[in-house]
C-alpha cells in the first residue's frame, strides 16, 4: 500500500566531464519534469565548463563536487584523485541528506561514483546508465551495488548483474526525438549539407582532416556544398577563416545549443563515435562517416560505432590509417550517389531507439511505485 503521506518526486542526476554524458541525463530530467508535474531535479556534476556548457540556461538546480579519473593517469595524479574521493564521498552525502532524493541516478563519468555510493549508504534508490559499448571503471564497480543498470548498445550487458539490467538504448533530448518525428524521408536536393562534430569539446585531428578533405575534394563539387562544423573552443577561428578563404559556405561553432535544427538540415554527417552522438544520428535517420576518437578508454568509440556500420547507416575509418585526401574522396562519393545516402538513412534509422527516455523512466517508476503519488504511473510516450 502507497504511503498516504506520498510526496511529489524529487530526483538527483549525477555525471559529467563530456556533454555525451549529461545530454541522457537532461533528457530524463526533462522529461520525468514533464510527466510527474512537481518533480524537483538537482544536478550534480563536475567543475569542468563543458558541464556548464550543456546545463546553460536549462533552469536545473546545479552543484559540483570535484573528482577526477584514475585510469590513464601517472602515480602522481592517480594519487591526487584517489585523496579527492573521500572528501567526494562526505560531500555528496552533505548534498544528498539536504536534498531529500527519492532517486540518484547515474549517468557516466568519475563524479557518479562518490554520489552514488554515498546515495545507497543512505538508502537511496539508486540507478545507473552505461552509454558505451565498455563500461568505464566507475560504473563496472557500481553495477554490482545499484537497484537497476541501463545500458544502450547490446553487448554491454554482461558487464553487470543480468537480473537488474535493462538494454533500453540511449536517452535523447525531447527536442531531438520530437523535430526527428518530424521530418519526413530526406529529400536529397543540391547544394547538399554535410555536417561535421567532434564530440562536445571538438576535436583537433578531425578538425585538420576536414580542412584538408575541403581544399583537396569539397572545392571540386558542384554545386558546393554546405557544411555546418562544431569545432570545440579551440579550432573555432582558424576553421572558419580556412573554409572562407575556400569559398565554401560554412557555419562554424565551437559548440551547437540547437541540435534538433542543425540534424534536420544534415544530408551526411562526419562524426566522432560517442554514444549520445550515434543515438541522436540514428534517431534522425542519418547516414555517417565515422572516426572513432582512437584515445578512448578500451577503444570503446570503435566499438560503440560497429553495430551502426554492421547494419549499413555508416562507414568507419581509423583516424590512423585516414588522411584528408582519402576522406575527402568517400565524402565525395557519398555526396554524389543520393541513391546510397538514401539506403543508408534507412539502415541508420532501423537500429534507432527514440523510446529509450520512456524505457529508463518507466523503469525508475516501477522502483519507486510505494514512495510515490497514486497518480504517479508508467508513460507510453512523451
């Protein structure tokens, strides 16, 4: 029997340190805020700006607690981060036992460790969300003490108990899942428009093979063709200026608020392969090129982006063995055979799975049934 004196949901999401993680994260917030009117959200995040970035203007309650990674590092930093996670630890007890969560829900990155351990000890429900195709070491660990682990690509599920996970897919943002519902098939007219990201902080190689592929192949295209490039802060200028001085008619950011827009106007998509980037591709149906950042944690960009290529919506290429000159030739082949962007939007479309957001908060619900109002229930859609 639910408890009459029942209380209106109050949820903390912790994560952070890439906007790959924190997008899932708004995505339930915003729409658990949606269907259980009242909900409070509070963010627990990192320092880093990129966290800033992606919360900007969002109207979430934010805090941050410091707390850094241990693999990958020297002795000397691992030893830093390592003093770093009791005083974590306290702290996000501190935040927890103020807050009141009903749910602390996880959603990837160093900081979710400390929050959420702190979150059971407590007696908090708790759950977690696994965006790549490897766990990293915080969310392998805390699998084994949470109520309930989500994960997005298939695979991934033999790193955690079998009995409390669910393969839901990857959250993505209402605005993103409801322009996507929107736009019908594509409708391949020239100038056609190629759409470049480098995750939430750019990145530099992709940045460079990109101004190379332009000057050596992109010029030579006619009618040309238009390009929308995230570039991260530091490449902003210096892409802008190259593409101009090539005649190309380009818009160039160091980081994109309105992705639902810039996804609709995409013809071909090169990419990084993080998994909140291949969730959003897919959703809108979007053929891609892939280059898989070579310094993630056990590969795991690579690997998140081979069940895209194995069904057909993409192409995948190390950035090792890619030059400007090659990659400049396969856009150029892609953009001059609409047949096949065709084929390949529709093999992206097939492994899309725009109902994740409902799978993971019905899910959550479904925990907290005694702890909440009567009229608290399961959503079919949002």
């Amino acid at each position: 029997m639910k408890d009459e004196k029942a209380h209106n949901m109050r949820l903390i999401i912790t994560g952070g340190g890439t906007g790959g993680h924190l997008f899932p994260g708004i995505s339930l917030a915003q729409a658990m805020m949606r269907t259980n009117p009242g909900c409070e959200v509070l963010f627990i995040g990192t320092e880093r700006k990129v966290d800033k970035k992606a919360l900007l203007d969002l109207g979430f309650a934010t805090t941050a607690i410091k707390s850094q990674g241990i693999k990958g590092k020297n002795i000397s930093a691992k030893i830093k981060a390592l003093l770093q996670q009791p005083v974590a630890f306290f702290k996000a007890a501190g935040i927890i036992r103020k807050f009141k969560p009903d749910l602390v829900f996880g959603v990837g990155g160093y900081v979710t460790g400390p929050v959420i351990l702190a979150a059971r000890l407590l007696g908090i429900t708790t759950c977690i969300h696994e965006q790549n195709s490897i766990p990293g070491l915080a969310n392998k660990l805390l699998g084994h003490f949470v109520h309930r682990v989500f994960v997005s690509l298939p695979g991934s599920e033999r790193y955690f108990p079998a009995a409390k996970t669910i393969l839901s897919g990857n959250p993505v943002r209402s605005s993103i899942v409801k322009a996507a519902s929107k736009v019908s098939r594509k409708n391949y007219q020239a100038p056609l428009t190629l759409l470049i990201l480098g995750g939430s902080q750019g990145a530099r190689r992709l940045n460079s093979l990109m101004l190379e592929a332009a000057e050596k192949y992109l010029t030579g295209v006619r009618p040309l063709a238009n390009i929308i490039h995230q570039t991260g802060e530091h490449d902003e200028s210096l892409v802008r200026e190259k593409y101009a001085a090539l005649g190309i008619n380009a818009r160039v950011e160091a980081f994109f608020h309105d992705m639902a827009e810039i996804y609709s106007r995409a013809d071909l998509v090169v990419s990084r392969a993080g998994a909140t980037t291949l969730a959003e591709i897919t959703v809108f149906h979007k053929p891609v090129i892939l280059v898989p950042f070579p310094y993630a944690a056990d590969n795991h960009q690579e690997i998140n982006g081979r069940y895209l290529v194995e069904a057909g919506g993409g192409l995948m290429f190390k950035q090792s063995e890619l030059n400007g000159e090659k990659l400049g030739r396969e856009i150029t082949r892609l953009l001059g055979d609409t047949k096949l962007l065709e084929e390949m939007a529709a093999n992206s479309g097939k492994v899309a799975k725009p109902e994740a957001t409902v799978t993971i908060i019905n899910g959550c619900l479904e925990l907290l049934k005694d702890k909440l109002p009567q009229n608290t229930g399961k959503i079919l859609a949002f």
